[in-house]
C-alpha cells in the first residue's frame, strides 16, 4: 500500500467546482463563534460538494485569518452568504421551496440513522452556536429536527465534528 500524492487525487479545479452539479444541501450556521469551525464546514462543504453555506449572525465572513486557518481554501469555492439572523436565512430557504432541518435535541428529533430523505428534495442543515445550539425561534420555523445519537456522558458534540457527520450520512443517502 502507498499513499497517493496529490496530483494522482483527480480534485477538481476551482472553477471545475464552481461549475459542477452540486449535491442538494445548504448549511447553515447559527451564531457560530468560532472561524476555526466556521473554515472546518467550509472544508466539509467542500468534500461533499454542497451548494452553499449560510452564515448567520454572528458567525464571522471570510476574509477572516481564522477561516482561513482551517478553510484551506474552500472558501474560494464554495458559495456562501450572510444574513442577519437565522431566522432571515430559513426564511428565504423555505420560499426557495427547500426542507430545513435543525441539527439539535429536541422533542421528536429524527434519530440520524431513522431520518429518510427524498433524492428530489433540496435541503437545509441548521447547526447552532457552540454554547447554545440551535435557537428556539429556529427550531420553530424548521420543517423538523435530526439528532445525532450520543452514548457517551457529554451531551453535544463539537459544531464542526457534527456537521461532518450529518452531512456524510445525507450524503450517502442521496448518492449510494
């Protein structure tokens, strides 16, 4: 066995990415206070080929050294805009006829393994701040909520390690 380098990984190129068909899921991050979670969903984004990333509130914009930091670049490629609140941004991804779905515990939450998705739907991710997770006034205008199942004695998972994991599952039941 031998590591591959990196001309042999058959990436695309910036405007390859740009132009590409994208899998059908947007982020969007809550209050996120962190430019090195904030550069780690740019990244996964980036993987997984997502449309675009909603960065609400106090989430902090590339250009920001921190995004950078962990970006690595995926900010040059995927798309992303800012809105004041979270709210303004489900709002206008409900009119664009796309499913919202906090990524939080509350009651009836969908277990990630038990949640169903329809290939012909797009999709909309909401991940919240590192503290507080996902605001209630959120919550109540998603289309329902995806908890990821914990065993252990903490009670959340790191923003960027949960956006990781929510998006590989979708995505695998979108393409496989």
């Amino acid at each position: 066995m031998r590591k591959l380098q990196n001309s042999e990984l058959e990436r695309k190129s910036v405007d390859d990415f740009i132009n590409a068909e994208k899998t059908p899921i947007t982020i969007v991050l809550d209050d996120v206070r962190s430019g090195h979670n904030i550069g780690s969903v740019f990244r996964t984004a980036d993987a997984f080929l997502l449309e675009k990333i909603c960065l609400c509130g106090i989430t902090a914009t590339p250009p920001n050294k921190e995004i950078y930091k962990t970006a690595l670049g995926a900010t040059e490629t995927v798309a992303w805009e800012h809105f004041p609140s979270v709210t303004d941004a489900i709002l206008k991804l409900k009119q664009q006829s796309i499913k919202v779905f906090a990524v939080e515990q509350v009651e009836s939450a969908v277990m990630l393994q038990d949640f169903q998705i329809n290939g012909d739907e797009k999709y909309a991710l909401v991940f919240g701040n590192e503290v507080f997770g996902v605001a209630q006034q959120a919550i109540a205008l998603c289309d329902g909520s995806i908890e990821i199942p914990q065993l252990g004695t903490k009670h959340s998972l790191n923003i960027s390690v949960s956006a990781g994991i929510v998006v590989w599952d979708l995505f695998q039941k979108l393409h496989y």
